[in-house]
C-alpha cells in the first residue's frame, strides 16, 4: 500500500506539471500548483513514515526497458529519504504559495517544480540501474531549467552552463559505476547486483565513480565549483530545494551503492569519504565566511554540512569494516541525523534569505543592516537558523556533530594505522570548521540584520507574508524540537543502521530525562532538554538580578559611539573586515588572496582605496588547466573537418579494429 500511494503520488507530481502548461493563463495557477505540490508531498511523507507489515515492499512496473520493466521498491533507508524529501518539498511548496507572487516570470518555474519533486521521490524509490540513471537525470535537467529562471542574466546563464556540464560528467560517473556493477552478466536491477561477485580492483574503481558521481550532485569538494553559482541563481524555495534536499538525495546514492550494493566493505573505502568530507568542510567554511552575497554564503555552508556527512559516512564504512557494529550504528546514525537536520535549518534560511531578497531586493550582507527593526520576524527565525546550523545548543545541529564527534572518540579501537593516523585530522578539520561555522553566522547575523541600516532599501523592509513566516516557524519549531528530543529521531534511524551496518544505538527512549547516550551513560550523555531548561533559568536569572539590583528607573541613552562623532551607517564594521583575520591566516588553505592598497600621500586629497581579489585555488588549479587543455584537443581535431572522404574511411576503419583489439584483450 505505502508504495503504490508514493508512485501515484509521484505521478501526479508530473500531472501537476503538464496542468501548470495547460492553465497558464489562469491568475491562480501558481497557487495551485504549489498547493497540490503540498498535498502530494505530504501523501508521500506520510507513506514513508506509515508502518508497513513487510520489511521490504517492492514491486515492478510495465515501464522503462523491453521485457525487463521497471523496478522500485521501498526499504528503510528509502523511506527515511522520502520523509526528507518530501518534508522539504512540502515546506518550499508552502513558502512558495506567499513568496511565488512576487516571481515575474512565474511560467519559467511552474512547469518544472512539481517535476523536479517527482524526480527526486523516483531516484529514491528507484531499485535498478536504468531507472535510477533516468530519475537522476530527470531531476538534473528539471533543477537545471529552475536554476535558468532568470536568465537574462548573464551570471546566472553561466550558473546553468556549469551546473548541466557537472550534472553531465556527475551522471557519465554513475553509468560507469553500475557498468562495472553489473558486470559482464549484465545485470542491472539492484536484487541481481547484491548477488554477483566483485573482485577487489572492481569495488575500489566503483567506489571512485560513487565518490565522482554523487558527491559532484552533493558539492563535494572538489567537485562543488556549480553549487555557489546554481543556488544564489535559482529562485529562493528553489535553492531551499536543491541546498536542503536534492544534495541529501546524492548522499542516499551514495549510501545505497557502497553500503548496499557494494557488499561488505574493506578499511580502506573508508578513507576516502573522509578525506573529500574534511576537505570539504573546510574549504566550504572558509569560503562562507568571507562571501557578502548571502545567498552564496548558504551555498558554500551547504558543501561544509555534506562534508560533515562524508565524514561520518566514513567512519561508519572504517567501523564496520572492522566488524564493530555499535560504532559503525554511532557514525551512520549521526549522518542520518545531521542529514534530516540540515534539511531543516538549510530550508529555514533560504526562506529567510528569500523573505530578505524580496522586502529590500539586495542580496548583500554589506547594502542591509538594521533588519532586526524593520523585519523583527523573519530576524527572530532567521536567528534560529544560524543558531542551528552553528552547531550551538539546545537546537538540532549541536546534536548530530555532537553523535559525530562522539563516533570519532571511539576511533583509537580501530586496528588499521592508516585510519588511525587520518582519524584524528579529520577530526581536527572538524572542529576547526565547527567553530569558523559559528563565527560565520554570527557575522551574517550580527551585519545583515543588527546595526544600522546601511541603504534605503534596507532601512524600507518589511516581513513577509504569513505563508512565508509560518513556514519559517514550523521550520524552526522542527529544529527546536529534534534539539529538545534526539531520542526519538534516533530510535527512528536505528532499523536503518540495523540493516546496513550491521548493529543499532542502545534504545535511548528508555533512558531517563530523555537524554541520550551513544555509547552508555557512563562513557558520555547529553540532555537537549535540560539545556534548554538551564539556558532559560539562567537568562530570567540574570534578568531579576539585573532589575533587582540595578537602578529601579529606566533611562534612555545615546549609544557609545566609540570615539566617533560621525552617525553615518559608514562606521560600522562591514561584514569585510569581520573576515579579514580569517581570509589573511587560514584563506590560504582554500583560495588565493591579491590585496591592492592605494593610499594617498599626506596632503593628497583623493581617496583611498583596498581592492581584494579573491580566487579558488581548486579552480585555478585544476578546471583551469584542463578547460584550457580541452579547448586545445578541439582546436587541434579541427583539422578533422578537411578531410578527404578516402581519409575519412580510412580514419573509421581504424577506429574499428582499435575497438576490436581493445575487446578482444
């Protein structure tokens, strides 16, 4: 029952699609569309969580190829992953009701949104190769047209070119792998792929084109360069979408190809999840913190949270691999978790972003300022993003880097040297970015929405409607709300972890107060709700001491003005040189710095001026080269073209017996 629901559902998602085409002419057409986007998402969140009598519901439909059909099926992980999904397309769907007013050109997103949820429902539910390849590559050109939505622009025409030209080389990746899957038998559908046998150097090559394939649909670094041009592109509950939800539908083809179709793991798949997640931590971190664009700023945190992932993902590969199944449950549970969370708070601040873009139509950090006056709102729920996504409790985020960090503290038990030794550094880039995440977000924060107002627009601004708040709201009561009560998303996540690492968390409902201990109480617990409680008696506490032993009158006072006279909005600290320490001692790590100074002698009336050009070194160093290297090839098979038609045969009878050779061996 639950996955006929979820397949009906998903078509008529696409129904919905073809309905924004046919009735594009009528006023209410955007409301709905996103409302009936709300209706079949919820349907198939709710057949996600729906008890089912089986373990595993699968079925085949008379689809896709000849004599084969199609195959889905839904398992735990799948229904998680639904959940996710649809519990991020309900809310943007939601916060689209209020904010797709405001869209100009409203036909250019209509036709695609309800597709691209219905491509991201049929990744997850796909059970073979061939329609897995399709549904990826649906939901790729789907969220390709969305990121194109204003494309009279030139940056975000460039955004479409190198996220289709990633998507591509992404999906060439995942052929490749279910190639080398499905081996000379040919078997495509995952039930046959468990079965068959896999030689060393095929497990190693499959896991590459996973990490390539996946991680360049996640932003996994290297292969992040699209994500911070695609997202600030799109519109805002698009980007919610693709930050918040489409990068988590990667992590599951991650998770479905090495922890299920691979077989059993060795130690060494585990150091490469690792390396990329830490990498990808860091530099995301570092780049988000010097970026004024605020949607871009999102973009690069989402590449530090998947890197987060990784990281988690391999240490629960290194465990399980050792046989230790209570570790290998902390590690895998701890991605899930921070995969559910990241949903949330990610959603919640591209909403925020959104509700900002629309009230002062500026995107930069370094234009707003004041907003906390003019738009008290959305700086409230705002606030309980950055609280959230900065890993600071008693809200979720701190719970599930927390489950990490305590998944790394068991990693000395492992046998190997080599995982050992890279163990402890990735835990040091972990929390080097945990703690450059939080400084990042109290400088978006603290310059976008407290201060003064730094231009009219901003000084102008206002909430926005009521569907946007109240989507933000339930977003943040969410996060609040997986912060106050982990156990429970914890015990959910548990037969996951059974199933695909081999053991399960202790039962942490039966556990008192409600806390949570990964391993046992007596080794290390935590109490979100306890927190919580002391986090409020503290605050009334300082607040009765403070009127009970202050002065019993209240006075008004200018500000200190910190030695200057001057009230302009130009005095302030501007979100630049908040990141000047950062980008000066730890920049180098991630991009390449060039500071111009032009300062006038004493007595030159003209002004001074600080350029700074910031690059990425990954792209300098390796897309640079090789876009060049490919527009050489090309120039070079020009010559191609003047050819004889004796010279052309003779060119394609060699092509043949090459192949032919190259089969034979």
């Amino acid at each position: 029952m639950p996955l006929y629901l979820a397949l009906t559902s998903v078509s008529a998602l696409l129904a919905v699609s073809v309905y924004a085409i046919l009735d594009r002419r009528n006023h209410d057409v955007s409301r709905n569309v996103y409302r009936l986007c709300i209706g079949l998402c919820g349907v198939i969140f709710l057949a996600a969580v729906m008890p089912r009598g089986a373990h595993v519901v699968s079925t085949t439909l008379p689809l896709g190829l000849p004599w084969i059909g199609m195959h889905v099926r839904i398992d735990v992980l799948t229904a998680f992953f639904l959940a996710v999904v649809n519990l991020g397309g309900a809310a943007a769907s939601a916060y689209a009701i209020g904010y797709g007013a405001h869209e100009k050109e409203p036909m250019r997103v209509l036709p695609f949104y309800p597709a691209f949820l219905a491509g991201m429902n049929l990744v997850v539910l796909a059970d073979d190769a061939f329609t897995f390849l399709v549904a990826w590559e649906f939901m790729s050109l789907a969220s390709w047209a969305l990121v194109l939505t204003h494309h009279h622009e030139e940056e975000n025409r460039h955004a479409g070119f190198v996220y289709l030209l990633m998507a591509s080389f992404g999906g060439f990746a995942l052929l490749m792998a279910f190639g080398v899957l499905g081996g000379v038998g040919g078997a495509y559908d995952f039930a046959s792929i468990r079965e068959s046998t896999k030689m060393g150097w095929t497990s190693g090559l499959v896991l590459a084109l996973a990490i390539v394939g996946m991680g360049s649909k996640a932003g996994l670094a290297p292969l992040h360069i699209w994500l911070p041009l695609a997202h600030p592109a799109a519109p805002s509950h698009v980007s919610a979408l693709m930050s918040g939800v489409m990068t988590k539908v990667a992590v599951y083809g991650f998770i479905r190809v090495v922890f299920d179709l691979l077989g059993p793991p060795a130690f060494w798949w585990s150091v490469e999840p690792m390396t990329f997640g830490a990498a990808s931590a860091l530099i995301g971190v570092l780049f988000a913190t010097i970026q004024s664009d605020l949607k871009k700023l999102l973009a690069y945190s989402t590449i530090e949270n998947i890197g987060v992932i990784f990281i988690a993902l391999g240490l629960a590969l290194a465990f399980k691999a050792n046989g230790m199944a209570l570790p290998a449950a902390l590690a895998f549970t701890a991605a899930l978790f921070h995969v559910f969370n990241h949903s949330l708070f990610k959603s919640l601040l591209f909403f925020g972003a959104g509700a900002v873009l629309n009230a002062s139509g500026e995107r930069s950090i370094e234009r707003l300022g004041g907003l906390i006056r003019s738009m008290p709102k959305t700086a409230f729920l705002f606030l309980g993003g950055c609280v959230a996504i900065a890993a600071l409790p008693p809200l979720n985020g701190f719970v599930s880097e927390w489950l990490v960090f305590q998944a790394i503290l068991l990693s000395p038990s492992l046998p190997q040297w080599t995982v050992k030794l890279l163990v402890p550094a990735v835990g040091v880039a972990l929390a080097l970015s945990a703690a450059l995440g939080a400084g990042c977000y109290i400088r978006a924060y603290g310059v976008a929405f407290l201060g003064r107002p730094r231009s009219e627009a901003a000084r102008k601004a206002h909430d926005p409607d009521r569907w946007s708040v109240g989507t933000m709201a339930v977003l943040l009561t969410l996060c609040l709300i997986a912060g106050l009560l982990p156990s429970l998303l914890i015990d959910t996540i548990s037969p996951v972890a059974k199933d695909f690492v081999g053991g399960r968390m202790p039962t942490q409902a039966e556990l008192s107060w409600l806390s949570i201990a990964p391993v046992a109480e007596s080794r290390s617990s935590y109490n979100g709700l306890l927190v919580f409680v002391f986090i409020l008696f503290s605050a009334y506490s300082a607040r009765w001491v403070i009127h009970k032993f202050g002065t019993a009158r209240s006075r008004r006072a200018p500000a200190w003005d910190c030695g200057y006279i001057e009230t302009s909005p130009m005095t302030q600290y501007t979100g630049s040189s908040f990141a000047q320490p950062i980008r000066r001692t730890l920049g180098v790590i991630a991009f390449s710095v060039r500071e111009r100074l032009d300062m006038p002698a004493p007595g030159d009336t003209r002004t001074a001026r600080l350029s700074v050009d910031i690059k990425d070194r990954i792209f300098d160093y390796l897309y640079a080269p090789l876009t060049r290297a490919v527009e050489s090839c090309a120039t070079g098979l020009n010559i191609l073209s003047l050819l004889t038609i004796q010279e052309y045969l003779a060119l394609v009878f060699a092509a043949l017996v090459f192949l032919l050779v190259l089969v034979a061996i």
